[in-house]
C-alpha cells in the first residue's frame, strides 16, 4: 500500500547520475516533483517505463516538474542505463532501500522496490500516487492527467 495523498513525503537525499546527492528539503525546495520507483535496471518493465517517462518528458519540462526514477541499483548501473536509453533525467540509488522503505515502495521479504510513482506538490506533500507492477507506461499516463488537472 503507498503512502496516504496529502501526507508529508519523507525527506531524502541520494546520490545521482549528475554526479552528486540530492536532497529532497534543499536542492528540490518548493518545487513540485514526480518520484517514480522501479525494481531493476535493464529489465523489460522497468525499461518500458523509463522509456516512456523519456518520451514523454518534455512535458513534465515544459510544466517545470523534474522527473527522478528511484531503485536499489547502484550509480554505475543506473548511468550505464541512463545512456543506453538515452534518459534525459535523474536516476537516484538507493542501495540501502531505506528511501524505498519509507516510501513504502519496498516488498518487504525479497526488499525489491515496487513499482510506485508519486507525484509531490511544491510543498511535498502527496498529491497523486500511482501504484502497478505490470502497468508500466500507466505510471506516466497517470502522472500526466495529474498535473495538468
């Protein structure tokens, strides 16, 4: 189950494939965001929906809202993904899955991250969720009707 709409996203901050940590409280402040978690690099699902996040980023760009994608991998991984497919935004690692966990993006016996992808209001709080392991490219459909409400 994701978090609740409306709650508090909890704080963060992780290493990225622009060579540095973000944090969520300072070097996102007062910006509205989408926060899509996946399980793996390089695998179909999680490929589609990257992919498709991609395709339709300028979008986002163009609402001003970045886009992060969250998983477990490492940094190497995640920019040896980021290039193959071309990704014009961030990968966050979140090797520890604490991030995952307190997104309740996380399955619990086998600590994989869920496919969960929220969407933060500039004051990040919870303003959309979208929850679906097998609706990849559902995940920015989802997103995109939301923001432009």
């Amino acid at each position: 189950m994701a978090l609740e709409l409306g709650t508090a996203a909890p704080d963060f901050t992780l290493p990225s494939t622009s060579d540095k940590k973000i944090s969520l409280s300072k070097d996102l402040k007062g910006k509205a965001l989408i926060l899509f978690f996946y399980p793996k690099d390089f695998t179909r699902g999680c490929t589609a929906e990257a992919c498709e996040f991609r395709d339709q980023f300028a979008e986002f760009r163009d609402l001003d809202i970045p886009v992060f994608g969250i998983s477990r991998d490492d940094i190497p991984t995640h920019e040896k993904f980021k290039k193959a497919y071309k990704l014009p935004f961030d990968l966050l690692s979140d090797e520890s899955g604490k991030v995952c966990k307190a997104y309740d993006a996380l399955i619990p016996l086998v600590k994989m991250p869920k496919r969960v992808t929220y969407l933060l209001d500039s004051e990040h709080n919870i303003a959309g969720i979208y929850e679906g392991l097998f609706e990849n490219k559902s995940h920015v459909d989802a997103m995109l009707r939301k923001v432009k409400k």
